[in-house]
C-alpha cells in the first residue's frame, strides 16, 4: 500500500516532480564537476608544477661554505665536500619514493673553453672562462631492489629546452647554453674544446640549450666528465629533486621532533615536502636536504585557492538545490493539503505522514542524484580535459558521495515543508478552511 501511494504520487502530479528533480539533477551535476575535479586537480597540478624545476636540492653538511654567484659555485674544484653518487638509488627506497618523479646530481667546474675557429697564428686559442656542469641525462640508476630508474636533469628540469638532443653519457658531448654559444661562436656540429690547466678535452656540441638561467652561460656536459676535471671520481656536488608534495598545512609545518609517537607517523606517512626531505635525509648519510621554498610554497598557495574555488562552487550549488527543492515541496504540500488531511482523518498519524513525504523526496534525490552525476561527470571531463590536459576518471565514491549528498540536500530543503504538512489538523482542511 504504502509503494502504491509513493507511485500514485508520481503519476498524479509530473510537473512538481520533474521540477524537483531537474532542480536536483543541475544542482549535483555542478557538485559532481567540482567534486571529480577537486579529488584529482592536487594530482594533475602537482605533475603541471613539476615543470617548475626541482622542489629539493640536495647538499653535503660538510660543505664550506658556498661561494655563488647567479647560482655558480664559484670554488675551487677541490673545495668543500662531495656526495657518492653510488647511493642515490636509495631515493627510490624511501616511503614515498613513488612519489619522487626525477633527481639529477651536479657538478660544476669552472673550465676555460676555445673552438677551432678561434685559433689563428698569433693566438693558439683564444680561450674564454665558463662553467661546465656535468650532470645525468636519461641516467639509469640501479635500485637496492635490483630493478632500475631512469632520470636525469630533463626530469627536473622540463622547461629546459635544446635545439639539437641531449649528449649521449657515454660519449664526449656537450650541450652549450644559448649566450655562451652567441659569445663563443659555437655551432650544433662544432667541437668544443673544454678544460682546466694541464688538461684539456674536445667536445662535440650537439645541441643549443634555453633554460632563461646561468645555464644559458655554461656548457653542460656529463656528469663523469665533470667528475674527471675536478677528480672526484664517483661524486657529486648537489643534487636536484622533483617530487610530487601535498601543501603544507598547519600540522604539516610542525617541528617532526616535537611531536607525539601518532602525530609523527601520521606526519612522515603524509608526502608534506618537508617529510620527503626527512626521509631523503635518511638515506643519504652526511646530505643536507633543503626545501626550494619559491617552488613549494608558491604551489601550495596555487593549489589551496583552486581547491577553495572548487568547494565554494560545490557549497553553492548544494545550496541553490536545496532552495530550489525546498520551493517545490512547499508548493507540492500545499495542493496536497486535502490529501493530507483525509489520510490523517483516517488515522494516520503525523510520523505517517511526514515519513510519507519524505519516502517521496528521497526517492527523487537517488533519480536526481543519478542523473546529476550522469551529467556531471561529462562536465568534469570536458572541464578536466580543457584545463588540465586529462579527465578524471569514473568513481564510485563521487557517485556514492553525490547520491548521499542528493539525499540530504532534499530532506533539508523539505525539511520546513514536510514539517507544516505533519501539523496539519484534518477537521479545517475537510470543512474547507
């Protein structure tokens, strides 16, 4: 009896239903598109700001203390302390080493450069000061694990682009950055001649390098070529990591060592920066791991505005929903008001009947709810692919989530509706009051 009522209900008044659930199904297809988004924009942005460059750089503690101008170490080849390069596939040992997407060591040495043409009979070479950077390029590491990683400086650093290729490792390459190439003369094809006092190297110049930094100055080349030039075999100066981080808030900005057994490991078990940077520490003795703040911090406050946004247009249309249902079951308890008051006449009791009403409503909000998301989640991914190059994926905890959420929305919006039709007195309405 009670579903032939609800049906009845249906079939005897369309409009007020359609409109209701034409109200639930815009106001949770907007939800859906910002929920799907929301839940997948930290991922997407996250890879986007990758192509910042790195977010960790890596030190010796040891070191002296740094002379740098315009980001060139300056010092001596043989000042200061080296790293081995040995245990960097230990990064990919760490709790969130899914999470680190690139690392490149480097080596920077201060060499003097001449090309062929800058010889004549009166000068031998014409020699011109410059830094070679040795670094990895499509380096594999091996892993503890035995298996391998590929990385280099075109993980960390993506914007970085060469007109040409890259060097290959194993050969006596070099890519030279756009004004020293302007100053220098050098050409893509060119062999340019690199080295320090009492050594000297030739190198095939295989591509222009842009980066818009001091390496648009250097020539960088392999890391074991660097390594050869200051003779530190095996070792490396710094270390450039890009990883995947979730903005720190207030809890993850907290000193790790003062706090509590739990709150530490729900600190180390959340990828903040500053936790990945922990556990880099771990892993490499003697390192200093610092926090590129300009990087980090600049896409925390990103990512937190956008989000914002995205709740904000979740809590409206929830809102404008709930409005919207509240206006039909208002309008809808009103022309049922001698409907109501028969069934009351005939004992049934205001619980009855507001669970009655009810039934109704949340049988809408799952219709609603169904039909909101249908639409949403092609809203998301036209949204999703326009801005963020990539859809979000179908889930059904944003299907469950927005159901549910169909479901409160409508009992709130009916809440003063429902209400009013349950205090209903049966005598006035059957006299016609």
């Amino acid at each position: 009896m009670f579903l032939r009522l609800v049906a009845d209900s249906f079939s005897r008044r369309p409009r007020h239903k359609l409109l209701t659930g034409a109200a639930l199904a815009l106001g949770m297809a907007v939800a859906t598109a910002a929920l799907s988004v929301s839940l997948d924009v930290g991922d997407r942005l996250a890879r986007e700001f990758r192509s910042l460059g790195a977010n960790l750089v890596v030190t010796p503690k040891a070191d002296s203390l740094p002379l740098e101008i315009g980001g060139v170490d300056y010092r001596p080849v043989n000042a200061g302390a080296y790293l081995p390069e040995s245990d960097l596939g230990k990064l990919k040992t760490i709790f969130w080493r899914n999470n680190i997407i690139g690392f490149a060591p480097a080596l920077e040495v201060p060499v003097d450069a001449w090309t062929k043409s800058s010889q004549t009979i009166f000068t031998p070479a014409i020699e011109t000061h410059t830094t070679l950077v040795g670094t990895w390029v499509n380096h594999s590491v091996l892993i503890p694990d035995g298996n391998t990683y590929a990385t280099g400086i075109d993980k960390t650093n993506p914007w970085w682009q060469v007109d040409g290729r890259w060097f290959d490792e194993n050969a006596q390459e070099c890519v030279v950055g756009k004004s020293f190439a302007a100053r220098a003369g050098v050409k893509t094809g060119g062999i340019l001649n690199v080295g320090i006092p009492g050594s000297h190297w030739p190198l095939l110049v295989v591509g222009i390098l842009t980066g818009g930094g001091p390496e648009d100055d250097a020539v960088v080349a392999p890391l074991v070529i660097a390594q050869k030039f200051a003779g530190k075999s095996g070792e490396y100066r710094r270390l450039y990591v890009s990883a995947l981080t979730k903005p720190e808030d207030e809890f993850g900005r907290r000193d790790p060592t003062t706090l509590a057994p739990a709150d530490y490991e729900r600190w180390y078990c959340t990828p903040y920066i500053s936790s990945i940077a922990l556990q880099i520490g771990q892993v490499l003795p003697g390192a200093d791991v610092r926090v590129i703040r300009r990087v980090a911090d600049g896409e925390g406050a990103i990512l937190t505005r956008v989000r914002i946004l995205l709740w904000v247009v979740t809590f409206a249309s929830l809102l404008a929903a709930a409005l919207a249902v509240g206006a039909s079951s208002a309008a809808s308890v009103i022309e049922r008001r001698t409907e109501i008051g028969l069934m009351k006449a005939l004992g049934a009791g205001s619980g009855t009947v507001g669970f009655l009403l009810a039934a109704e409503q949340l049988l809408l909000a799952v219709l609603g709810g169904g039909i909101g998301y249908s639409l949403g989640i092609l809203l998301a991914r036209l949204v999703g692919q326009k801005i963020f190059g990539a859809a979000p994926a179908f889930s059904f905890l944003v299907l469950a989530v927005i159901v549910g959420l169909a479901a409160v929305v409508t009992l709130l919006g009916s809440a003063i509706p429902l209400r009013r039709a349950s205090r209903y007195e049966p005598a006035p309405i059957l006299r016609g009051e």
